[in-house]
C-alpha cells in the first residue's frame, strides 16, 4: 500500500469526526494515577455519555474516603464563568439530603476538562434495579419519591437539577435512591437559568422546552421525574421519542407524550393520569411543583384521589375576560393580600428559581397556583392585548367573581390536595370572595377550615387576615356582636402588636366599620383615622383598603346626617377606588351610593338617582343583575324617584327590589323588610293608603322575624309606620311606633341629631292631629332646635318644621304668623321637591286653612286654586283629602250648600274606606266645630 | 454562545413581556445577516453551534451511544430554539455550515494535542504511549487542513467538510448543498484525489 494508498484511505467519510472522538477517549484513559483536588484518579468506573467516572480517594490520609471523580471531557470552561462555577460548587456541595450524592469538590484539569469529586455511591442504577427487582408499579413509585423529595429538597434550596435520567440514579443494596450530578448541568453551563444550546443533556430525557432553548425551571425536573418514572414501568422511552423528525413534529405541536397502549393496559388509570399531566409539553400545565407531583403520588400510593384531571371548559371562558373586567377582578380579589404578592410575582414565575428562592415550598406552590388563577383570568390575555372590549357571551357576564370562586375552588380541586399551607391560603381566598358574593355561610366555612390550618400551620399573619374576614362576613350576616368579639380577638392576638402595619390598617379600618354599625361613630373615626394616616403613605398610591377606610370614613358622618362631611370622604372613597381599582370596582358601589345619599339629602334627586344609578350599574356588572347590592340600589333609586314625584316608578323598582330579595333568600330579612317599608311610602305618595298600610305591615312583621342587623332598621320601620298610622288617624297606635323609633334612635344618634328631630316632628304631627297643641309645641321646639342647627346651610330642609310651626301658630290663632311660616315653608317644599310634589302643594292648603279661618274667603280660593295640582292626586291621598276638605269648607263658608252636600258625600265615601280614623277630617265633613277646631 | 443577545435587544426595545423569543429565531437571522453579506454573521453563527457540536462530538465517544454523525448534526440543529421554523433554504445553509463549524472543532482539537506534546504540557501526566502513539493523527489532520486551505474550489471544499469531518451522508450533503448526488460522488472522489495529492508532495 503506497502512502497515497493509505491516505485515500485515511479520508473516509466520518473519519475526521473519528479522530475527534478518539483523541478524547485515549485522553481519558490517561487519567487514572492522576491528582485532582487533593484525591487521587483510580480506576475507571464508568463511561456516560459525556463524561467518565473514575474512582478516587484522598491524598493526605487523613482519612478514608472513597470518592466517584466524574470528568467531563468537552471543551473548557469560558473563564468568564469561572467565578460563577466557585459559587455554584459552593451552593451544591452544601446540599445535605439522604437521596442526593455529596458534591464533595469541583475543578478543572489542566486540559481544561471539568471534573468533580462526589459522593461514591455502590449500587446499580435505578431502571436496572426496577428490572432485577421486577418491581410492582407501586414500588417504582415508591423508589421514585425517594428520588423526588430529593429533587423537592433542591428546589428549596433554589437548584434545579436539569438532567434527571435513569443513569444519573443509583439504588444502594439497601434500596436508597441516589440522585447524581444534582445541578451539574447549570454549574457547567452558567448562571442564566438555560441549558440547551451546550447540549449537555441527554435528548431523550431533555425536557421539552430544553429541546427547544427556552428557560428551564422546577417544571423541567416534573417533566424529567414523570418520564423516569415511565422508565421504572418499562416503557421504551427511546423508541417514544423517536424518531427524530415525530420529535421535532410533537414539540413544534405542543402534542404531549402519552403513554405507551402496551404499557398503557397495565397501569392503573390514577397513575397514567399522573404520569401524563408530569409529561405535559406545555411546562405551564404540568405539575406547578415536584410536591405537588410528590403528593398525587402519595395518594395514588394511598388510595386517595388525585389531583390531576383533564382541563376543563372553564379555559373558553378566559377568552372574554375585558381589560376593566380584569382590572376589576385583580382589585376584587386583592383584599386576600397574597393576591397582590402573586401578581407581583407573576414576571417572575418565567424564573421558577426566583420563585423557590422567595418562598417556601409550600408558598412557591400557593403563589403558582394563585398565577394560574391571574394568568388564566386577564393578566396573559391583557399583555398579549388578545383581548378587549364587552364578553361575546353569557359565561361570565356581569359575574366576574363567581368566576375567580370557581376557579380557585377548581385550582384547589385540581393542585392541592394535602399540602396545608397552600391549601390554607386558597380557602382564604374562596371565604372571602364568597363573602363579597353575600354567600355568607360557605364564606364562613371556607375561612373557618382555612384558619384552623393557618393555626396548624402557625402561620399568624394569615390566621390574623382571616379573623378580620370572619369578623366582615358575620356582620355581612347581621351578626355584630359576634363580628366585634372576632376583631377584639385579632387585636388581642400575641402576634398583632409586630405584625405588619398594612395588616394592623385592616383592623382598624375592621374595627371602625363595626363600630358605625354599632352607632359608636366617635370611636370609628379615631380607628378609621389611624388607619387613613398609615394607608395614605403608602408609596404606590391608593389602595382599595385606603379606598374601605375613606368610605366608612363618610359612613361615620352620613349615617347620623352630616353631609358635607360625608360627602367629602365619600368622593375621596370614589377617587381612591377607581384609581387603585379601577372603574368598575365592586367596592365602587358603595362609594357611589355614598354620594348618591348626600345628592338625596341635599334634596337634589335628579344627582342622586344618577349616582345610585351608578352603582346599580357597578353591582350588575360585578354581582349580577339579581343580587343583593342591585336590590339595595334600586332602593335607593326609588327613594330618589319618590323625591322627583314619580311615584309610579318608585313602587316599580321597590316591587323589582322585594322581587329580587325573595329570590335570594328563603328567610325573611331586614332589607326585606325595609324595602316593604319604602314600598309603603311609595303607595303612600300615590294615595293607595290601604296598600301602604300593608306594606308598612309587612314589613314590621318580617323584621320581628330575623335578628335585626341593626336597630337603625328597626327605627326605620317604626318611624314610617307610625307617620303612616297618624296619616290614616290611628293616633295610638302611631305615637307608639313613633316612640318606638324615637327610642331606638337616641339610643344610637346624638340627641342633636335630625333623624331625631323628624321624628319628634311626626309626634308633634300627631301631637296636633289629637288637639294635643301643647305636647305639640313642645315637640316642635326640641326638634326645631336640632333642625336649625343642622340644616342652617341649607335652610330648605327646614319646610316640614315650618309647617308644623305654622300649624301650631294657626292653632294658636296666631294668623299672621302662621301665614308667615307657611309661605316660608311653601317656599321652602317648592324649593327642595319642585312645584308640583304633594309635599309642595301642602303648605298652600294650610295657608288656604288660616285664609278661611280668618273668614278671609278670596284669598282662601286663591290658595286653594294654586294648589289645585293637588286635585290629581288620587282620591285616598292625604293631600287630595286636604285639597277636598278645603274645598268642602269654602263652599260652606260661601253659602253654596248643594255643592258643598255632593262634595261631602263623595268624600264621606274616601273617609269611611281609607281615613275612618280621622276624627279630625270626620269633624269638619260633618260640619261640626268649624271655628274652634281651626287646624286641619 | 446562547442566543440572549437577541432576547436583551427585545428588553430594550421595551417589549419585556414577551418573554420567548420572537419566532424568528437568532439562528434565522444570522444565516439570512450572513447571506446579506455580514462578514461578522458568520462568526457568531460559528460561536452559537462550535461549542454544541464540541460537546456532542465528545458525548458520542461513548460507543454504545450510536447516533450517527448525522444525528450530530441534526441533534445540534435541533437545539437551536428557532430549529423548527426555519425555512428549508436555512435548514440547508445551516448544515452546510455545522460541517464547516465541525472541520474547526476537530483541527482546533488537533492544534491543541499537538501544543501538549510541544512542551505546554502538563508536569504530572506520565508519558503515555497512547499519546505518542496518537501524535502522527494530530499531525496529519494539521497536514490536512494546509492541503484543505490550498484548494481553491469552494464546492469541492464543501463537500469534503461535510463527508469527512461531519460524517454526513451523499444524500444528506447533496441536500445541504443543493447539488445532485451525482455531483456530491464526483466532488468527494475529486477531493480526496487532490487532497491526497496534496499530502504527498
């Protein structure tokens, strides 16, 4: 053979990849009887596939230790990632677990190879094993958690392994599972989290997304621990992820790997369903952690059911998730703070060893699932802008929140069976959404089982944020004694006085909202106060706590009737809300209503219907068009429309009210009752006196039926029942149901206040209507005294105390006074109601009265021609009564005695049906004590 | 040697969202950079597949592991994030260019022997007969790539990277250089006859 020959010979196809290949191998063969570290290269162990494994042992003597040297014979270190390598070898050699080999020592031999002194481990590696053994399913599955409570330790310690394969596990003669070469890859590759491009995995047990370069996290070792567990079983792993071209074809398709059909028959359902959701292609649909995996394999072991399921349906319905929706949603659920950490975390997640490094394992699982939850419900959609603008169908229109409750109570279904803390967490957050939903027993449950495993858990932050959830849901239930002693117990909590300042704001601002309800609105504003100062320095601006602490604010000034200072604290709510929230806030809806009551008590209606109607809107959108707080709206709505005269449409929306509160609850309760209570002045306004009366009934007689959420209802219902009751002439019965009422407000309201004095009014009403001037005038000063100071800015809220006044002057015979007084009060009613209200009309009636009492007949047919609107109203009500009388009487005082005969008769037939009570009315019918009698 | 350059490029033009890559790949964009004619395309390209196909070259010493050095090649090709989208004219450039990036891999492997044996060697390695024995293959893989650089037909050199230090196929070479395999047989014969001309002047 010549030289020529020869060299033809040489250039072979592959031969110059060869030659490569050799140099290395007898490269390596060289090692043994080298020094590496301080330990001595013995024989050759083992050939992988990138790196050879030599026994070892020291040098000094100093002790015995048989070492594995494992050197990896590619290409050098950059020295770039020199540093990081000593920081990462330091980190690794301080894993401490029974199923992980020790990292002893870690270096470069002078060709540059890196090598590393481990733990030697003697035994056989692990899919070997399983087939000697002929193992059970079970006892794979056993040998396997060995494998991943030691991959769960790592993660703890924020390494991920990256390269788990049956060659890298080694099962000592006593069965212990040894997990090798934890973190290798990374210390050989870098600090950026990625381990492809370098190719030191091996493709078949590489993670799909290495295979593809993406970042790889905790899921990437799920993925790696389902498929050596698919090893154990016997499934030909090779043969699955070949060929080549069906691999590149699955990844590219997000096709999953599946099980084998021939393994397939053999295994139990549980276990291919486990198997299966670890091997997801999709690293974001496999188990969120190994300990998640760890406990679905538990159960399979001990017979509980699993976690894992097929996805659901539910994943359409994210698709219509709207950006204000979202926002809405993240601020609706942001009262369980961990929300709000989660969101944070959400960037991060891509980074699964940040997460791990933040967290415990168990919360790094929480935050995971909670992710999901955010992920899947607006944050991935609103960042990849897929979606915007109104839901194209009913899934969750106007439900947002029951959506996030079923979701979570799905993520709790589907990821976390046993683990506590976890499991704590997402109860949590299930209790207190249920609670914005009204669901208050299912609320109270959630937060009961979560607290007691915060409790087990030691966990006293969590434990301290469910008590104040607790204490929100059983006042949401009527029951303030119950939430009060909850919230005492919070701030009695060993763990309150260093627990975090945001978390002491929420019960205070807890505290404060019990204590308006409690009517102790002093000790609520101090609390409340606190709170807003801690709040209001909060560096990322407003949050919906700050927005609660505003808004109960305004409640403290608003429920005993200061307005402006409600006012102010209720628009600064509105601010707070919609800027931390969004505009479309649940927590809005109280806001809005908030302004809505001061536009009403301003007497501006049209303002506040337009704000109540605000946050009826606010309601449907996020509670639904039939729930508690749209009822509570459109009750105040139709108090707006009662105070625009449109009566018709006020006893529409209470009947739609009363519908809606008969639907949601099969017990009576107090919205019930006073929306039958509104109900009866709406009928009341359009004269149905008979159906009033009813309602007035009802609705006393529903709230003997439930424990009254606050005697405030109660005070309500009385005082309206008892002016309805003096209208119909029932004076007893209406003094006592005004005293009633009386009673139960000093009891809550500072004696100066109005809500007092309206109904010290009504007592002097019918005070005047028994003959009884002097109680009357009594009455009339102690309210006079307390209206004149609160409404001295707005002077027109006074016409019902003027009228009285002036009915006590006409009483008194006092002409020109109370011809005074009634103009005033004409003025003041046409002012705050508009021209045509009855409430209007009145006052010209009585100045009509005085008129004809004078025997001053023109201008008593005066007044009463400029009141003759009031001859529309129907012919039961009041002011129309009034109107007839009147009439009666100056037809009389004119001599016009057929007339007045016909008049009579057709309103004896009103008086004898409706107002058989009204002595007074029934007197000036029959003609009896024109003069002396001179009121109505 | 990772493609981030490109992932940072994508942070600063503010769209830290996106935390995957574009669909566009590093890998496309440097193999079209280069066909544009940018001279430092090629050099990155060598950067992001050397140290691969280095360490899967090493992997395959192995015997039991029989992937082929196709599979090399290919498995290399598979690594890249952007492998499966790229359009067949980049799949074909791209091999074309992993048989240029291996011929490097195994002459710079050769230079390094060579350089332990010339003294920067290493004070406790015992003499070994292997390396001695080993040390005419680093020289004439060193020969070689002399002779390699005298050639001056650009197509002839390709198919000779390919054939012989990435081990493809005549099929697979064909493909990568979109000749017929007709062609491929005549050049590789033509390659080797002058090559080993070459080597024994």
């Amino acid at each position: 053979m010549t030289d020529r020959d020869e060299i033809l010979n040489r250039l072979r196809p592959g031969a110059g990849l060869a030659l490569l290949q050799q140099s290395e191998a007898k490269q390596l063969a060289g090692l043994p009887g080298r020094v590496l570290g301080g330990y001595r290269v013995g024989r050759l162990l083992a050939e992988g596939g990138m790196s050879h494994v030599f026994l070892g042992e020291r040098t000094d003597g100093e002790y015995e230790r048989t070492v594995a040297i494992k050197v990896i014979a590619t290409g050098a270190f950059s020295p770039m990632l020199r540093d990081r390598y000593e920081l990462e070898k330091d980190i690794l050699s301080r894993l401490n677990h029974p199923n992980i080999a020790h990292l002893y020592d870690a270096g470069n031999t002078d060709e540059g190879w890196a090598y590393l002194v481990m733990e030697y481990v003697e035994g056989t590696t692990i899919d070997v094993y399983c087939r000697e053994q002929e193992l059970s399913a079970e006892g794979c599955v056993d040998l396997l958690l060995q494998i991943a409570s030691a991959v769960s330790y790592a993660h703890r310690h924020l390494i991920v392994h990256r390269d788990i394969k049956p060659s890298n596990v080694i099962v000592t003669n006593d069965g212990t599972a040894k997990l090798l070469d934890f973190g290798i890859a990374k210390l050989l590759h870098g600090s950026d989290g990625q381990t492809t491009i370098g190719g030191i995995m091996s493709p078949i047990y590489a993670s799909p997304e290495q295979l593809q370069g993406n970042p790889v996290g905790v899921e990437s070792d799920v993925y790696q621990l389902g498929l050596l567990l698919l090893v154990l079983l016997g499934e030909d792993v090779q043969s699955l992820q070949r060929p080549v071209p069906s691999l590149v074809e699955r990844l590219a398709n997000e096709r999953s790997l599946s099980v084998s059909p021939a393994l397939r028959a053999n295994l139990p359902t549980d276990l291919i369903v486990i198997l299966e959701k670890a091997l997801r292609t999709d690293p974001a649909k496999r188990y969120l952690s190994v300990e998640t995996l760890i406990s679905d394999l538990r159960n399979f072991r001990t017979g509980y059911p699993i976690s894992a399921r097929p996805p659901g349906a539910w994943y359409v319905a994210t698709r219509y998730v709207s950006r204000n929706r979202a926002a809405a949603l993240v601020a609706a659920i942001s009262s369980c703070a961990i929300i709000g950490v989660s969101v944070g975390y959400t960037i991060e997640l891509s980074r699964s060893e940040q997460v791990a490094a933040s967290r415990a394992a168990s919360s790094e699982r929480m935050l995971s699932a909670m992710t999901s939850i955010l992920n899947e419900t607006h944050y991935q959609l609103i960042r990849s802008g897929a979606v915007d603008g109104e839901p194209k169908d009913g899934i969750i229109r106007n439900e947002p929140l029951r959506y996030v409750l079923q979701r979570t109570e799905q993520v709790l279904e589907q990821e976390l069976t046993q683990e506590p803390a976890a499991r704590a967490q997402l109860l949590h957050l299930q209790g207190t959404t249920n609670a914005v939903l009204n669901e208050l027993e299912q609320s109270l449950a959630k937060l009961s089982e979560a607290r007691k495993l915060a409790q087990q858990l030691d966990d006293t932050e969590l434990e301290l944020r469910i008590l104040l959830d607790v204490a929100s849901t059983l006042d949401h239930q009527g029951d303030l004694p119950g939430a009060t002693e909850t919230v005492a117990g919070a701030f009695a909590h060993p763990a309150f006085a260093t627990a975090d300042p945001e978390l002491q704001s929420r019960a205070l601002v807890m505290r404060g909202r019990l204590a308006v309800n409690g009517g102790d609105y002093l000790a609520a504003r101090e609390d409340l106060h606190k709170a807003i100062t801690e709040l209001e320095g909060h560096p990322a601006g407003p949050t919906t706590l700050l927005a609660d602490a505003y808004k109960i604010m305004a409640d403290t000034w608003l429920v005993p009737e200061l307005i402006e200072e409600g006012r102010t604290w209720a628009l600064k709510s509105v601010d707070a809300y919609t800027r931390a929230a969004g505009d479309r806030y649940y927590g809005l809806r109280s806001a809005y209503s908030a302004v809505g009551w001061t536009h009403q008590a301003h007497g501006e209606y049209e303002e506040a219907l337009a704000k109540f109607s605000q946050a009826r809107d606010i309601s449907d959108y996020n509670f639904g068009t039939t729930s508690r707080n749209t009822a509570a709206e459109m009750n105040n709505m139709a108090m707006s429309l009662r105070g625009l005269g449109r009566f018709d449409e006020a006893v529409e929306m209470y009947e739609q009210c009363i519908n809606i509160y008969q639907a949601l609850y099969d017990k009576p309760n107090y919205q019930l009752a006073v929306s039958y209570s509104n109900m009866g002045n709406a009928n009341a306004d359009r004269g149905n006196m008979a159906t009033a009366s009813d309602n007035y009934e009802r609705g006393l007689e529903l709230s003997r039926q439930f424990s009254s959420k606050s005697e405030r209802v109660r005070a309500l219902l009385h005082n309206n029942l008892g002016r309805h009751l003096v209208d119909l002439g029932d004076l007893e019965a209406g003094k006592h149901n005004l005293e009633e009422s009386l009673q139960l407000k000093s009891a809550r309201f500072d004696p100066d206040s109005p809500s007092i004095a309206r109904t010290r009014l009504a007592l002097a009403e019918a005070a005047l209507q028994g003959g009884n001037n002097e109680q009357a005038a009594a009455l009339t000063v102690q309210a006079g005294v307390a209206l004149e100071k609160a409404y001295a800015q707005k002077p027109w809220r006074l016409g019902r105390l003027r009228e009285v006044q002036g009915r006590l002057a006409l009483a008194d015979s006092d002409f020109t006074r109370a011809a005074t007084l009634l103009s005033q009060a004409r003025d003041m009613r046409r002012e705050e109601f508009g021209v045509g209200h009855p409430k209007s009309l009145y006052p010209s009636l009585l100045l009509a009265a005085t008129a004809l009492t004078q025997g001053d007949h023109d201008s008593a047919t005066s007044w009463l021609e400029r009141s003759a609107p009031a001859k529309q109203l129907a012919a039961t009500h009041p002011t129309r009564v009034e109107w007839e009388l009147l009439h009666l009487r100056t037809l009389r005082s004119a001599g016009d005695t057929e007339q007045a005969l016909a008049a009579a008769r057709q309103l004896r037939s009103v008086l004898m049906t409706t107002y058989s009570l009204r002595n007074d009315w029934l007197q000036i019918l029959d003609g009896v004590n024109e003069t002396p009698r001179a009121f109505i | 040697m990772r493609p981030h350059g490109l992932s940072s490029r994508m942070l600063a033009n503010g769209r830290e969202d996106q935390v995957k890559l574009s669909e566009v790949g590093e890998l496309t964009m440097l193999l079209r950079a280069h066909d544009a004619g940018d001279g430092s395309a090629m050099e990155k390209i060598y950067n992001l597949i050397y140290t691969d196909l280095r360490m899967l070259a090493s992997r395959q010493i192995d015997a039991s592991r029989t992937l082929s050095a196709t599979g090399l090649v290919h498995e290399c090709y598979l690594r890249f994030r952007d492998a499966q989208t790229l359009e067949i004219k980049d799949r074909e450039h791209f091999f074309r260019l992993a048989a240029r990036v291996m011929r490097q891999v195994v002459i710079d492997n050769a230079r390094a022997r060579s350089a332990d044996k010339r003294g920067a060697g290493v004070p406790d390695l015992p003499l070994d007969e292997n390396l001695v024995a080993d040390d005419p293959e680093w020289m004439f893989l060193l020969e070689l790539e002399e002779a390699l650089n005298k050639l001056d037909d650009e197509r002839l050199i390709a198919v000779f990277e390919c054939r012989y230090f990435a081990g493809m196929s005549e099929t697979e070479t064909a493909s990568a250089l979109d000749v017929s395999t007709r062609t491929v047989q005549r050049e590789w014969q033509n390659a080797r006859k002058r090559l080993a001309d070459l080597l024994t002047e």
